[in-house]
C-alpha cells in the first residue's frame, strides 16, 4: 500500500525540496529555444518569490502549502488573495516521477477547500501553453477560460518570452 499523501502548511525546513521541485520542473518545461529564459525566469522567480516563501505568500494574503508522502514532498502549491473573494492558485506543481497517481486531483480538491475556507467565491489561475496536461486538467475539472495572451515581459509568474498564457477561474459556490 502507498503511502498516503498529506496536504499541510509549508514549514521552513520544506525548503530545499520545495526549491529544488521548482527547478526541476521549470527546467523540464524548458523548450531548447528557451533555456537561458528560464534559467533567467527561475533565478527571478526564486529571487522574488520561492526563497522568501513564507514572507511572500504574507504579504500577497495567502498560504503555501505542500504535499507529502512519507517525509518525501511530491507538490508545492500557494494561494494568493486577489481581493474579497477571489484566490489565486499559484505555483501548482507535482514532482515529475509522480504524476498520473491522482495527486494533482487531490491538490486541486484541497484549494478548492482551503479557497472556500477562506471565504473565496472564485478561484483564479494561469497556465502556458508549455503545460497541455495543466490546461486539459483544469478544463476537465470545470475552470473557464477568462482570457489568454501572449506573454512578451517576464515577471515571478511568466517567463514571457512570446509563450502563450491562460487564465482560468472557477466558482467556488
């Protein structure tokens, strides 16, 4: 039997294994064209977001969890408030060996949850065109295209270089 997965609160000694997840799979979203734009966009990202963790997701009114079998963490995901009653989930990721194993549903379910304890009515996200599983994932589980468009500059949540980006929101009532 598997060990079971356990969805809590990031803790600072989750650090490295947070760390490393968002490097590793930002590395492998990678196309050949694009790798000095995301080793730049992962310096950054780390820089203004990943290493300061805790502090971020404060001041952005929000949490940052992750996702744990055994003492191993499989997936990393923050909530970040964007007004009354709107989050954001960001920074969704499971690690590459263990994705098809129900993890990201399980992810999913718990911010949904979590948004709603939170007194959230829709939750909001982003993805790239880099990621067709994330966008049929979040399709299948009934998330809406808002918009998309064509990220040029990048920023802690793109890395621009001309890839696409959708935008999802799903209501939480």
């Amino acid at each position: 039997m598997p060990d079971p997965l356990v969805i809590r609160r990031y803790r600072d000694s989750d650090h490295q294994q947070a760390r490393q997840l968002f490097i590793d799979v930002n590395r492998l979203l990678a196309p050949a064209h694009l790798k000095a734009a995301f080793e730049s966009y992962i310096a950054r990202s780390l820089a203004e977001e990943i290493d300061i963790i805790e502090d971020y997701y404060r001041r952005h009114s929000g949490s940052f969890w992750v996702c744990e079998m055994a003492t191993e963490i499989v997936g990393m995901m923050g909530l970040e408030r964007h007004g009354d009653d709107d989050l954001e989930l960001r920074r969704m990721y499971v690690d590459p060996d263990r994705r098809r194993q129900g993890i990201a549903a399980q992810m999913l379910d718990f911010a949904e949850a979590q948004s709603r304890r939170e007194g959230a009515t829709r939750l909001f996200l982003s993805t790239s065109e880099l990621q067709q599983a994330a966008l049929a994932f979040y399709r299948a589980r009934g998330y809406l295209l808002l918009r998309e468009e064509v990220a040029d500059a990048s920023s802690n949540k793109t890395i621009g270089g001309g890839i696409r980006r959708y935008y999802f929101a799903k209501s939480l009532t």
